[in-house]
C-alpha cells in the first residue's frame, strides 16, 4: 500500500477505534442501568421499568453489532477490499435499526400482557431510579452524538439516537408510574399503558435509523456543501483551470473522491499527470476526511 495511504489509513483507522470505545462505554452504561431496571421493576412492582430492562439488554446487544462494525471498519484495505472496509459501518448501523423494530414489537405485547393481568401498583421509589437513568442516558445521547458528527460516523449518529429513545422510552415510564401514584387504586396499569406508548417512539426512531443508514449504504449523495469544499480545494492547485465534475460517496468513516479536473490542452501526459496527482495530493491532505481520490485530466475546452 503506498505510504500516503497508509497514512490516510491511519487517520480512519483512529476515527474507527476511537468510536468503538466510545461504544464500549455505552454498553457498561447499559449494563449498570439493566440491573437497576430490573431490580426497580421487580421491586417496585412496575413493567414500564421491567421493560426498559429489557430494552437495555437489547441495547447491549445492538451495540456489540456496531462496535464490531468499527472494528472491521478499521482494517485496512486488501485485495479484496481495495477501498477498505467502512461500509461496515453502517451496515452495522442497518442491524441496529432493525434492532429496534423488534424491540418494540416485544415491548409491546408484553406491556399489553400487563394491561390485562391484574398486578400491585408501582412504588414512588422508582420514580427517583427513573430520573437517574433518564439524565445519565440524555447526557450520554448528546456526547456520543457530538463524537458522530465530528467523526462523520453514521453509526455513533444511529446510537445518540437509540440511546435518546431510551431516555423517551424512561421518560413514558416516568409519566405514567406517576399517574398511576396520583390515581392511587384502579391506576395500576397507567405505567403498562406509558410502556405500550413509548414503543410508538421507539419505532419512529427505529424508522429514522434506518432510513439514515441506508442512505449511506446506497452511497446517497453527499450534502451539496461538501462538494463544493472539495472543488474549492482542487480549483486552487497550479496548472487546473476549472473542475469539471465532482462525485463524493461516504465509505463508513471516510470519504472516496471521483474528480474530473481541467487543464490546458496543449500539456504533455507528464504535466497533465504531476496535477492531477497535486490535486490528490491537496484533497487528501484537507480536513474532508478524504482516504482515496480518483482524478481524471480533461483538456480545457
């Protein structure tokens, strides 16, 4: 592999690393929060929470799926996988959101289960744990959000929001124990109804999952503000005089460039060859997160 990209490869290889232990993180949080669900919902006598236990368990499971997409993402690239390995990403991205279907549909007949067996009403107690795991989830969604963007991960993007449908998913819980407390006998099932209702979320943030992922897996056009940074870049080089067309697919945590590039006629394959090759050079060194261009040397009209 020639040593500009290698380097390049390097620089994914960090991006891709570094988000799989960000995803770790989120698993031990799941996890933690499992066992306090759990332990609140059979205490407490609530299914909302037993539920949520539930749904971080799945989470836990979700999230292995995308830790093990970044590491595949960060292989390099092989004979086989001449541009490497990012589409891994979000493919995994893809299994998450699907995921998410199922979650809800299993949340949802449980819950209905609950509605019409007669059962204890839930303890005030588990309002407190569900305030707890309602910020901690909230803060953990907006900082694996922010590592996605600056990243350009699709991925971590999908993960904010499952662990933001989680803190909504908590958040119906909450509503409906405190109902049930305020209603006092005949209440009972007021939590059960909140868990039935945050399944409607959960599959709306499933659909939102989804549709971004395969976007990125159908290689979607790139926003129409990153083209024009990347002809800004190669119209500057010495010996181009004008950009002809420009093609950018997302390739997981990396982006792979097609470029047509225009320059005087009368240049020899040699010259025509040294600026092409600059453009290369200047669009993978920018901060596009740019690992491998393709450049084609039109003759100016």
């Amino acid at each position: 592999m020639p040593a500009e990209l290698a380097s390049h490869h390097a620089a994914t290889q960090k991006r891709a690393n570094d988000s799989a232990q960000l995803v770790l993180r989120g698993i031990g949080l799941n996890a933690a929060l499992a066992a306090a669900k759990f332990a609140g919902g059979i205490f407490g006598h609530t299914y909302a929470l037993i539920a949520d236990g539930a749904e971080s368990l799945l989470d836990i499971l979700s999230s292995s799926v995308v830790w093990a997409g970044f590491r595949v993402a960060a292989k390099p690239p092989d004979a086989d996988h001449p541009f490497g390995h990012g589409k891994a990403e979000p493919l995994a991205a893809l299994a998450v959101a699907l995921f998410v279907f199922l979650m809800a549909g299993w949340i949802a007949v449980h819950a209905v289960h609950e509605i019409v067996t007669p059962h204890h009403g839930p303890a005030w107690w588990t309002l407190v744990l569900l305030a707890g795991v309602i910020f901690s989830k909230a803060w953990f969604s907006r900082r694996i959000g922010a590592a996605g963007e600056k990243v350009g991960s699709t991925a971590l993007g999908v993960e904010a929001l499952h662990h933001w449908s989680d803190a909504m998913t908590s958040a119906a819980a909450f509503v409906g124990i405190s109902i049930a407390l305020w209603g006092g006998q005949g209440w009972e099932t007021a939590d059960d109804w909140a868990a039935l209702a945050a399944c409607v979320i959960i599959a709306f943030n499933g659909a939102r999952m989804f549709g971004k992922a395969l976007r990125d897996v159908m290689d979607t056009a790139v926003p129409e503000s990153f083209e024009k940074e990347v002809r800004a870049i190669a119209v500057v080089v010495a010996g181009v005089g004008a950009i002809d067309k420009v093609r950018v697919r997302q390739s997981g945590l990396s982006n792979l460039v097609d470029i047509h590039v225009c320059v005087e006629a009368g240049l020899t394959v040699r010259e025509g060859h040294a600026i092409g090759h600059a453009v290369k050079d200047a669009l993978l060194a920018s901060p596009l997160r740019v690992s491998d261009v393709t450049v084609h040397v039109e003759p100016m009209p």
